[in-house]
C-alpha cells in the first residue's frame, strides 16, 4: 500500500510550539504522558467503534482483547455519546462501554524489568511484599437491573475469561444488596465486601483501590471520595485482608450479560492516592477552542495533485483499501494536515503516529519522525 500524509500542528502549551506531521494511514491525537508516580493510565481517548485491539496509554503489555476477539457493536465499545465525570477529576472524553452475551474485554500490564512496574514485580508479577499500589477507574452502572460490573486484576496473561479474579471492585448483583439497595463492592477471591454507598443507575462513581503487599496483603477501597490528589481520606468505603498472593499481570473489564450495560473510563494505576486521582479537570475536559486541523488531500503520492480541502475534527482514520474520498484514487494518495493543537492541562505531551505507510512528522520545524516508507501500521 503506498498511501501518505503530510501533518504541520501548533501545539499551545505555554507557548506555541510548531509542529509539522507527515502520514499515511491512521494517525491518533496527541495523548498525555505518564505523571509522577503514574505507573499506568488508559483514558479511552480511542476512536469510536469496537475495543477490541485498541492500544493506547502507557503501562501495557499490549491492546484491549475482547472475549473470543468478538468485534460486535453493539458490544464492548468505545463511545463518546456519554462521558463520565467525577467532581474535578482529569477525563480525556471517550470512554468504554460493555457488556457482551457474558463476555469480558481484558488488557496485560507492563512486567519488563525496566518498565513502570519494575519495582512492584515478584516472581514475574505485580505484587513484591511492602509495596503499596493504588488503581482507580471511574464506572456507573446505566441499566436499571441486576447484571454485574466490574474491574477485576488477575495473575493470567490476556484476559478473555474472568476466572480467577483475585481482586475486583464494582456490582456483583446480589452480593451487592442490602435491604433491597444496591452498594458498590469490593470483592476479594471469593469473598464480598459492602460499602455503604449505593449505585446510582446512570451516575458516574469514582472507585480507588489500595493494595498492601505482604505476607497478609491488606486491600481497601474508597468510593467517592471527597478529596481529589494529595493524602488518601483517613477511613476506606470497605478494607479486607487475605494471606493469599495477590500478585497479578492483568485488567479485565466485565460490563453486564448484555450490551450497553455500564461504562468505564480513566483507569489508572500508580505508587500515590494523588496519582490516581490527580484533580484540575472541572468535572470533564477543559473545552478548545478549536475545530481541527486543515486537511488537504492530493490524487497522487508526492504531495501533488491537489483535489479535496476540509476541515478535520480528529486525525484519525483508517481508509483500509478505499481512498479519502471519491475523486481520490485508491492506493496513490497523500494527504498534508495543517493547524494548531491545543492542549488540555499544563502537562507534558507527546505526539505519536501509527501508519501504514509513510510518515513525518515535524515540531518546532525539526524533523523529529521521517518513515517516508511504504510499511505495516507503525
């Protein structure tokens, strides 16, 4: 395939930074960059359509796999329709959405020895004793039945069954009722513990995890919580102990027996309570100012032949073996997009291309990618 595209952005951080990208073939937004004492982060800023093989964020061993690799939409989905917000938490806009005919989508974590977790692995796993780590996700539970959600860790490779769990937060239907409410829940192995904080059908709750691990591992969970970054709330929504290894390799994600059952986003791993739960977003993402970048579209490979200019909300596509657009032949196209990037927090940034076939890309008018090659999506 031989398809190219030529990108110039301005990124505004506190000043404007230029930024020129050539690309052919898919290219995602600008993504933020791992904070201080941020081990993993997925902010489901993926484009709309199935979960299955999206691979963004940082801490991963790799992409979301949904159960039998299933693709279904409706099913486990990235969606933009509904974003979750919680308080002044930092969100990115998109989000996941589950579940699927009793599925699971699920997602490994980094284990490289020089990775993020580099320091909390034992015997290959996350999980070496004295070691605290903190997990947040933001759900809410939008059907008004019984069906279970919930974020589970596990000690197997890529998730695509739940079992065995040996963590999982969330509604675990009847587990989770008291006196005919519904409670978010911690639930260690085999064992359920409630919180008194009820699920509200339709509205978004922040969960954070805490593990201590030892010879007894301690787990505690806090829903809601009223403080944002800083120092953890002096008493959890729910604590337990175990003397069973909870040392895990991977998330999973189960959303409901059917679809459109729950959401999820924000998922975070990190060694602080502030780091997972990291404030400044005003309950979503701050707004732009702008409308996307200028796209200007050629019928040939070099950047001639100009027969298409618009506007481009995101820069994000996969044309397969199709072109741009109808007056553009298949196969023989370049495409150069110009504009401004805005930032949504004062944090560092990193741009990123994923192509199939060429590339470059330019900030500050330096040519810091230059893959003008045909190639697999890279």
């Amino acid at each position: 395939m031989s398809r190219k595209s030529e990108r110039k952005l301005l990124s505004l951080l506190t000043v404007f930074l230029l930024v020129c990208f050539t690309v052919f073939g898919v290219a995602p937004a600008p993504e933020v960059k791992a904070a201080p004492g941020l081990l993993a982060y997925d902010s489901f800023e993926y484009s709309t359509g199935t979960l299955h093989g999206k691979n963004g964020g940082s801490g991963w061993s790799g992409a979301w796999v949904n159960q039998n690799e299933d693709t279904s939409i409706p099913g486990y989905n990235v969606n933009s329709s509904s974003p979750l917000s919680y308080s002044t938490l930092q969100t990115a806009g998109n989000y996941a959405i589950g579940g699927d005919s009793y599925q699971t989508a699920g997602r490994g974590l980094d284990l490289s020895s020089g990775g993020p977790f580099g320091s909390y692995l034992y015997n290959g796993l996350i999980g070496a004793p004295g070691k605290v780590l903190w997990m947040s996700v933001l759900m809410r539970k939008d059907a008004n039945n019984d069906q279970e959600v919930h974020v589970a860790l596990h000690p197997s490779h890529i998730v695509t069954w739940e079992n065995p769990a040996l963590v999982s937060i969330g509604y675990f239907g009847s587990y989770s009722h008291s006196g005919g409410t519904r409670y978010w829940t911690l639930k260690l192995g085999s064992s359920y513990y409630r919180t008194n904080v009820p699920v509200t059908i339709g509205e978004t709750a922040l969960l954070v995890l805490k593990i201590e691990f030892g010879s007894t591992n301690t787990v505690s969970l806090y829903v809601n919580p009223s403080s944002l970054g800083g120092s953890a709330p002096s008493s959890a929504s729910a604590t337990a102990t175990t003397t069973t290894s909870l040392a895990f390799r991977s998330l999973s994600y189960y959303g409901g027996n059917g679809t459109n059952q729950s959401s999820i986003d924000e998922i975070r791993f990190g060694d602080s309570y502030g780091s997972v739960t990291p404030a400044g977003g005003g309950g979503g993402t701050p707004p732009g100012s702008g409308t996307g970048l200028r796209g200007e579209y050629y019928d040939n490979m070099d950047l001639t032949g100009l027969k298409l200019t618009r506007t481009d909300a995101t820069v994000d596509f996969d044309w397969g073996y199709n072109s741009p657009d109808s007056s553009i032949g298949v196969d023989t196209f370049s495409v150069r997009w110009t504009g401004k990037v805005e930032p949504r927090y004062s944090e560092t940034y990193t741009f990123y291309t994923n192509t199939d076939d060429g590339v470059r890309l330019w900030v500050n008018n330096q040519l810091i990618i230059d893959k003008w090659i045909d190639q697999p999506a890279t």
